[in-house]
C-alpha cells in the first residue's frame, strides 16, 4: 500500500508555493481594464489556491452612477434579506435594488446576491460624516442582522468573492460584462481560518479593498486596537483588519499612504541609527502612536482605493511581490508569469525591498500637500 506522502503528492513536486495568489492591475490614465485580463492572471496561479476562496474587485465599475454607494450583500435566508432591507431603508435612500447577475448552476448552494444603489438619508448623519455613517451601518449589518453579510459597499466599485477557484467564481458572478481601471485578485489557501463566503478576499471596507498573502500573526492586538476606535471584527479572518487599519490611518487619521505602510510594516528598532535624526523620531513616534497596528508574520498584500492601488510586503519579504510596468499599466503580482501571460512585453519588472510600498495613482492625482507622481517606486531588492 501506498504511503501517505504517495497518495498526497503523487508527481513527487517538493515546490513550495506559500500558499494564496494575489494580483492587481492599474491603468494610470484611468481607461477600462477588461475583467479577462485579472481572470486569466490569477488562474495561471491555480497552483496556490486550493478552491476554498476566490475573488475580485474593481474601480470605475459603476461610472452611471459614481455618487451613489453600492452596496453588494450575501444572504443565506431570505429572513436575513428582509431584516437587511429595512435597515437599509431607514437608514438610506435606495435607487435601486436588484438581483446580481449569477450563474447558480456554477457553485452548489451559493448565498442569494443582492446589489443596491443608495444614498445616505441628510436628516440621518447627526455628527457623523458620510464615510463613517456607511462604515458604522455596514459592520453593524454584518455583525448583528443574521444570515447577511455586506462585502461591498464603496462608490463605483465593487467587489465579487464567494467559495471556489478564481475562475469559477468570476465565472459565477459573469465578471465578463465589467471593466475598471483598478482590478485586483486573489486565489485562497486558507490555513487556520475557515473558507466560507464572506471570509474569501478582498476585503472591503468603504472604497478600501485588500487581498493578501500570507499570516498575520498579530490578529489579537490589531483587532483589540481597532475596537478601541469603533471597528467590529467580526469575519473569521485576518485580513480583516489590514482594510480596518488603512481605513482609520488614511481616512480618520489623514496620514499619507507612506507613513501609513511605516505603521503596519514598520522599520526594525535596530535600522534606526542608520536614519537620518528626523526620520528616526518619526519611526519612533509612530511606533509609540501605532504600535497595535504593526502587522507581524509573513506577508504581501495589494490595497486598492479610489485613485490608487499599493503593493507592501513583510520587512523581510517572506511572501513574494513582483510589479512590472506597460505603458499607462502598473501590474502587482506574486509571480511574474502571470504579468507575462497577459502582457507579454514589459516596459520593466522589479522586485521592491520588504516593507516599502509601491504606490500607483491615477495620473498626477492631487494630494492635500503635493501633486503625486502616477507611480512611487521605493528601492529595489534586484
């Protein structure tokens, strides 16, 4: 009889792929990326995935309407469907609702998918400013109305994710009739959280989505940090407090894209005599500010937000990360084939050093300090 390490790993492959396939794409100049372009990437990366989560998501989807909140919800009964919709309704004015378009015959048993297009009811936002009135409204849906889960609800994007291999899932949501300037991928192992539908990537927060590669060790304290500021962990999964995280850091704490990646993956104590005297205090005080939000354990996740996608890794790089340029287009990878298999001729391809970003923005896109370069690019580790 065949031993177990035969029958587990019948062609006798030692390749160790760390587990999860991410990928983003970006048109800089802002024009529309068919969906086959991340769906035809990501799949070359079936390797790393095991089936248990898959997903996409996209900027520039809904350019009909870009000042409306879409809101794209799981529900597993249709109870859940009706408790969800009467909170929506006192709490925003809905455009429209409407089934998404699936094809049910793809996946067994998946969630019924609902899309609404809303905006927030003036007389209802008290103290509140818009972004955190949706952001309070879709944890509380998520973690106190039953059999609903809000995995979307940002302006002119979307997210698309559930249980199965990339492909099926894009195939499953019929990701063919859209295109946006930002699309981002992921292809799941989990490890030690479960595969469920609303643990797949990305995750999403407001505009915020993250897909990631790798372990965040450090869950308990970067959840028990982010409750202190009012955020509800409440999805089974790590990756859930990266979107937190950025999302108090960028848009509650106005600090730039840079400083905040210094945060989650922040320089060694040890790097700090070889700074220069301001950048060593900054370091300091942001450790002292942020020290909950480090992000420890191995690593490489691709934010996205309006305007602007971001490739970071660990410190010590120990989850791949390529980026590679074409024309108006920044690619973000773990592996350079599937950049290849959908852009053959590269303008460049790097590798960037651990714990520095790549950040790329619609072009010159202006900051509240400073017109932005369409692409920031740290040092490189090649």
């Amino acid at each position: 009889m065949k031993n177990l390490t035969q029958l587990n790993n019948r062609y006798r492959d030692d390749k160790v792929s760390d587990g999860c396939s991410i990928f983003g794409v970006m048109d800089t100049s802002g024009a529309s990326i068919p969906a086959d372009v991340a769906i035809q990437a990501i799949d070359l990366m079936r390797d790393r995935d095991n089936g248990l989560g898959g997903g996409f998501a996209a900027y520039g989807l809904y350019p009909e309407r870009p000042e409306e909140f879409a809101f794209h919800v799981m529900y597993t009964s249709r109870q859940g469907q009706r408790d969800t919709e009467a909170y929506l309704a006192e709490s925003f004015v809905i455009a429209q609702s409407e089934a998404m378009e699936v094809d049910p015959d793809l996946i067994a048993n998946p969630p019924l998918m609902q899309r609404y297009f809303a905006s927030v009811r003036p007389e209802k936002l008290g103290v509140s400013d818009e972004a955190q009135y949706v952001a309070d409204k879709t944890m509380h849906i998520n973690s106190h109305i039953s059999d609903s889960f809000v995995f979307s609800a940002g302006k002119n994007m979307g997210v698309f994710k559930g249980v199965g291999h990339p492909y099926d899932i894009a195939r499953f949501f019929r990701l063919e009739h859209y295109s946006g300037y930002i699309w981002t991928a992921h292809g799941r192992f989990p490890t030690n959280t479960p595969g469920w539908w609303g643990g797949a990537h990305p995750f999403s927060l407001l505009d915020w989505t993250v897909v990631h590669n790798g372990e965040i060790s450090s869950y308990g304290i970067n959840k028990r940090t982010l409750e202190q500021y009012g955020y509800i962990c409440s999805l089974q999964t790590d990756t859930e407090v990266v979107a937190y995280a950025v999302d108090l850091l960028v848009r509650r704490h106005q600090l730039p894209m840079r400083i905040a990646a210094k945060v989650l993956a922040a320089p060694f104590w040890s790097d700090a005599p070889r700074m220069e005297a301001v950048e060593a205090q900054v370091m300091e005080a942001l450790r002292i500010t942020y020290g909950g939000l480090l992000l420890n354990g191995p690593f490489t996740v691709i934010i996205a937000r309006e305007g602007e996608m971001v490739g970071l890794t660990d410190r010590i790089r120990l989850r791949p990360l390529v980026v590679a340029t074409q024309g108006t287009r920044v690619f973000l990878s773990s592996e350079e084939s599937a950049i290849r298999l959908v852009s053959p001729e590269l303008d460049d391809t790097w590798i960037p050093i651990g714990g520095q970003p790549v950040i790329s923005r619609l072009g010159n896109m202006p900051s509240s300090d400073e017109q932005r370069p369409a692409i920031e690019v740290p040092a490189r580790a090649d």
